[in-house]
C-alpha cells in the first residue's frame, strides 16, 4: 500500500489562482492535497486561513503547509504567531532550500504578486524535497520553539 503525504493548503482571494495551480501540481505527483480554502477570488480575510492551516499542520505529526497571498507577508505573519509553525516567507529556490535546511520549515508562505507560476512550482517541489540539517541547526530551531 502506498501512502501519500498530506500537504494543507490555503490561501486568500489573492492567493487562489496560484494554490490551484500548485494543488493541480501536487496531485499530479502523487500528494494527497488538503485544500483548506479560499474556494474564489472573492475578498476573504488571510489570518483565518492561516490560522486554519496552521492548526492543521500542528495537530499533524511532520506536518507540511503551503500558504499563498498577494505578498506573502500577512500569511506569514499570522502563521508564525501559532507556537508550533515555522513560516518560512520565500522568495526563490536557494531561499526554500535555506528555510528547510536550516530552519525545518514546516510552511512554506508565496507571495502570489511577485511570483511567476513556475517558478512557485520550482519552490515548492524544493520544499517538499529538502530535509532539515540537524546539526547545529537543531538547538537553533529548538530555541525558537522555547521563546
């Protein structure tokens, strides 16, 4: 039996065309995609989707998120206030790679405004592939989760 790992999702109005890309992305290579919504363009509030994936990815044992808005800031910001999310707010390739190996993101937060669609893709796909460091990362990563 083979099983899938679960990626949340979610995003804003702003946000939304790009989730159903990347979404339409994953499950073409095999990830079980749980779409936390937005379901349209229509204006929405970015924290209550933050909050709902952050949530989710917290209860989830190496749970994995991707959050998507117009900047990527407010998802950001609202996702890193939940104690037991590391949102990683990335701008290319080299810094997802950094967030996972350095940091272990657990989320990965696009900016939708300022992001070709396959170049997203590209991050994402990194941020899936890339493992933490350990290392001396671990006790750095462990202070943040002690603040």
């Amino acid at each position: 039996m083979i099983v899938m790992q679960k990626i949340y999702l979610g995003s804003d109005h702003a946000g939304f065309s790009l989730k159903e890309k990347i979404a339409e992305h994953l499950r073409d290579k095999i990830y079980k995609v749980i779409d936390l919504g937005t379901n349209s363009n229509q204006s929405v509030d970015y924290p209550d989707f933050a909050e709902k994936l952050s949530d989710n990815v917290a209860a989830c044992e190496g749970g994995i998120g991707i959050l998507i808005c117009g900047s990527g800031i407010g998802m950001s910001i609202a996702a890193n206030r939940h104690p037991k999310i590391r949102a990683a707010l990335c701008h290319n390739a080299s810094y997802v790679k950094l967030a996972r190996e350095h940091n272990d993101a657990n989320v990965l937060v696009l900016g939708a405004r300022f992001l070709q669609e396959k170049d997203a893709l590209e991050m994402v796909d990194v941020f899936l592939s890339t493992e933490f460091l350990q290392g001396r990362h671990k006790e750095r990563v462990q202070k943040l989760t002690d603040l």
